[in-house]
C-alpha cells in the first residue's frame, strides 16, 4: 500500500501537511487558490489589521545566501476588505477541498478581537493570529509572542470574540517560546503556527555603505532559519499536546518529515516558493512519499513527534 | 558565500526624454531577454523595477513620475545605480513583421525587442503614443523600421492614440508587440480579432520583491514579476477587461 500524506490538523482533515504560509502570494484570492490548485493542503492569507497599510518602502523583500529577509511592514487593505478577498477565496477553496487560514495582526489585544471579528464573516477554517512580526517594532513596540503574559492577553481577546479555530503564529526570538506557547493554550488557543520570521536582522550594501532595506531591519526565513524553527517545534509540541503548522525554511521533503519529526501537524511552505513557484507543492509532496517508502512509513502520524524520544 | 545582491554601476551617458524623462545608460551589461526588467535601487530612496532598453551596456528609461525616477532621471554621468535580476520572462523569438506599440514609458520595454528584430532583418513598425509632446520616449531611438507618433492633444504626430494610428497594420503584422497604461492594455484586448496574429504585452505593476515571493504584483492569479512581464494578451485577457474591485 502506498503510504497516505493525509494528516489531521485540529479536526481539519487536509489531504497533505503542506500549507502556503502567510505573506507569500497571499495578497489575492487568486493567488490563494493557485497555490491550493498546485498541491497546498491549505493556505494562508496575508496578514490583515483592521485599518489598511501601506506597509514599508522598497527594497522590502531580497535573496540572500541564505534564504530571504524582509520588511514589508505588514502591507494590507484593511480587515473589511480582507474579508471580501477571503470569501472570494473560499468559494473556490471548499471544492478542492483545501483549508483556508486567515491572518490577522493588530497593534493591542483589543484591535486584534476586533480583526477576528471582521474577518470571521469569510469563515475560515483556521484564524492566524500573527504576533510575532518583527519587522514593525518601531511602530508598535516588541511583538506579543515575546512574553507570556502579552501572548496570553492577546489570545484570550481574540478568544472572546472568534468561535472558530484559534492558531497563535508563534516567535523564534521568544527567550522561551513554550513559555509563551503555554499561557496562549491556557487563554484558550487551538493550535500554533510556529515559527514566524527570525530576527530582525539586517543586510548592508558594502558599496553603499548602508542596510539595505528601507526599514534597516526585516524578518529572516528560508534555509537559515529552518533548525531553529525545528528546535522551536519540537519544544512546543513536547511540552503542549496542540497541534503546530511547522514553518521555517522547507524547502524540501526531507525538511518536510523533520518538521513532521519534530511534532508538527503540518508543514508551513515560504521562501522555497523563490526561483521555484507553486511547482514547490508537487515536488515536496513527491520527495515526501518517496522518503516514506524508503523508511517504510504508512503515514505522517506515525512519525509525528517521534523526535521527542531519546 | 557572497550575497551579490545588487550590482553596481556607473552613468555613462543621460539621454534626455521630453521634459523631465531620461535614458540612461550605465556601464555594466546583464545579459537578458528582451521583456525582462532589473530592479533598481537608490540608496535613501526607493527601489523599483524598470525594463531593460539595453542589456550591453544596461540603458534604462525612466519617466520622471515618483521620487525614484525623479531621482534617477536627474542623475550625472558618473552617478552610481544598484540593479538586481535580470528577473523575469521576456518575449519569444519574435517573427519578420513587428508592429510595436507603445504608450508612454511603455515603449522602454519593447526597444531591445526590437532592436534585436532589427539586426536579424525584420521590420519594426512602431508607434509611440503619449498624451503630450513632451511625454513622447524614445521617437530617437534608431532601431525602429519606421516610427509613428502619436499624442491625445494633438501637439505632435498623429491626433490620436496608437491603437487608432495603428489600425491598418494589424493585418500586415506576424506579431503585435504592446506596453503601456492598462486601459490602453485593455483597449487592445477588447479590439482583438481572430485573425490578429500573436499580440504580446509587458505588465507594469508595483512590485516589492520582484522574485515570485511576495504576490504584490499579481494580475489575477499571474505574478507579472515571475510569470511575466510578458504574457500572451489571451493569458491576461480575462483580468485586463475586469472592473476593478
């Protein structure tokens, strides 16, 4: 028998773990059902606030080395707006039978409920709860995911006011992140998007002799950030039995069962959609099976978490 | 592991275009195909993409619009410019009877196109449009087979759009070849007939990472910076005639 890719994530059954993570194509319904029409188990929308956002001046988003860094600065239309391109989404989404997850930010715990609010009209399967961007501190102070108490009053907010799938969008920068993973359980979140972007970090131009992005600093993903978000996983869903959408540098099946390995649920796919597209979904889905065949593995809940042993 | 992120490159010559546009050509080259386009930044002040004109030595036009082009359009010869890419897909081989057209800075993005249809014998049938005489870019250019002008108040050429001054041609062409403001985009796609021959279009839009990452650029669900800038017209026929949300 061939083994399965099919996981479950908080009662979603998805057909495979792969999930498009936010801020990549994420600005357009359209864009959203490529990526679930290319193989995404689901996908995430771009992080939404309740007022719109220009976000920063370019250079924003750049390739480096090692994966990419930036500092789009949360660019969005506004939660009511957001809410039109989700259910425009969704219509198309249910068909291919692939979740919708719906980001929102806000600058207090009170903004955020009120994001969940306008946004729970498109009814998606999953609210993001983006608290860990690292790329606006300058605006609105250190992110929420980097104190437990912060994470616990933004949750239970967001809580109060969305009936639906609550996921906390968790920091690599958090001093400790189960710390901070276990007072949004306990204030009432379903699962966990871990990780978001590390940093922020900066690049200089040695001809130019400055950063290189307009806002100096941005959040740093891809293949360097991908064994601190594995180390975070596997953290989290040691020490908290709720689901967690592994993100952070997948570019690969293989990457993929190490996120799988290290507990995720699924498996949260960004920067390797550089240089590849939404080819990326078909090539990890084929990668992942073949892996599963050489190691003789049925499916992905029988290695869930099986590097917490030892 | 270098990060190579920009090149640099230095103004070697500034070619002006109308009123307050340039050409600039710097000293570099970026092997590209014709269509594609470089993102170009300026310390301090933004970063953007731009068609490449010319790939050896990498030209660039820019219409003086924003605080980018302002400030590229004002650079001296000397003046430091940080490109990356080529990004990108440009057009296919193009076939003997080119008809170009041009609106506004659209034109940048078709000069290499037809330059290098030029050099391997085709003829290039180009129309350049613009509102006034002096947004009219590129009417020195000399890789054009022939040139008509067109300008919506009449100050110059033709009183007129190009589509317009152009009607005639396209029975004559093997490929139509257009940039310019999306209602001129959408114009064309409305007029198409079946008996056209392929029509091409470069796509401008607002882009941030210029690499397929951010999905800022989309036209439906194209990514103009990683599918693009040139698509089929039929491709982008659908978005170009939708109204606008």
């Amino acid at each position: 028998m061939s083994p399965s890719l099919a996981v479950d994530l908080a009662g979603l059954r998805l057909a495979n773990p792969l999930v498009l993570a936010s801020g990549i194509w994420g600005c357009a319904a359209e864009t959203l059902v490529r990526a679930a029409r290319a193989g995404a188990g689901a996908v995430t929308s771009k992080s939404c606030s309740v007022a719109p956002r220009t976000g920063h001046p370019n250079p924003t988003v750049l390739p480096w080395a090692g994966g990419l860094i930036n500092a789009v600065g949360l660019a969005n239309p506004g939660a009511a707006e957001e809410r039109l391109i989700l259910q425009e989404a969704h219509k198309s989404l249910i068909p291919l039978g692939v979740s919708l997850i719906a980001s929102i930010f806000g600058s207090t715990p009170d903004d955020y409920a009120e994001a969940a609010e306008l946004v729970a009209g498109a009814q998606p399967e999953i609210l993001e709860v983006n608290i860990s961007c690292p790329n606006v501190a300058s605006e609105f102070g250190l992110p929420f995911a980097l104190e437990p108490d912060a994470a616990a009053a933004v949750t239970r907010a967001v809580r109060a006011a969305y009936a639906g799938r609550v996921f906390i969008k968790l920091s690599p920068n958090a001093v400790n992140i189960v710390e901070v993973a276990a007072a949004a359980a306990e204030a009432g979140a379903d699962g966990f998007t871990a990780v978001n972007t590390l940093g922020p970090g900066m690049l200089i131009d040695i001809t130019a002799r400055r950063p290189i992005l307009s806002n100096r600093v941005g959040g740093v993903s891809g293949a360097a950030l991908r064994p601190i978000a594995l180390r975070c996983i596997h953290d989290v869903t040691r020490a908290i039995g709720l689901p967690v959408i592994g993100t952070g540098g997948v570019d690969s099946g293989e990457a993929a069962i190490q996120m799988i390995m290290a507990g995720a649920s699924a498996v949260g796919v960004g920067s390797a959609l550089l240089g590849e597209g939404d080819a990326v979904f078909s090539r990890l889905q084929r990668e992942m099976l073949t892996i599963m065949q050489h190691e003789g593995i049925a499916s992905l809940e029988e290695i869930r978490g099986c590097a917490h042993a030892g | 592991m270098l990060d190579n992120i920009y090149q640099v490159m230095r103004v070697t010559e500034r070619i002006p275009e109308g009123k307050c546009g340039a050409t600039l050509v710097l000293d570099g080259e970026l092997p590209c195909q014709a269509g594609q386009f470089v993102m170009v930044w300026l310390p301090g002040v933004e970063e953007r993409p731009f068609t490449l004109v010319n790939d050896t030595p990498v030209t660039l036009t820019v219409a003086a619009i924003g605080p980018l082009t302002r400030a590229l359009a004002g650079l001296e010869v000397g003046a430091r410019v940080w490109l990356r890419g080529p990004y990108g897909h440009g057009f296919p081989p193009p076939g003997r009877r080119l008809l170009v057209l041009g609106g506004g800075s659209g034109i940048a993005s078709l000069a290499l196109l037809a330059r290098r249809a030029l050099a391997e014998g085709a003829e290039v049938r180009t129309y350049i449009g613009a509102r006034t005489t002096d947004l009219l870019m590129l009417p020195w250019y000399p890789h054009w087979s022939t040139l008509t002008l067109t300008t919506d108040d009449g100050s110059q050429g033709i009183h007129g759009n190009v589509l317009q001054a152009a009607a005639e041609q396209f029975a004559w062409a093997d490929g139509i070849y257009a940039c310019g403001p999306e209602p001129m985009l959408a114009a064309l796609a409305r007029s198409r007939r079946s008996d056209w021959p392929p029509c091409w279009i470069n796509l401008e839009r607002v882009m941030r990472c210029g690499i397929g990452v951010c999905g800022s650029c989309h036209c439906g669900s194209h990514l103009v910076c990683a599918d693009g800038p040139v698509f089929n017209l039929e491709q982008v026929t659908a978005e170009l005639l939708a109204p606008p949300h």
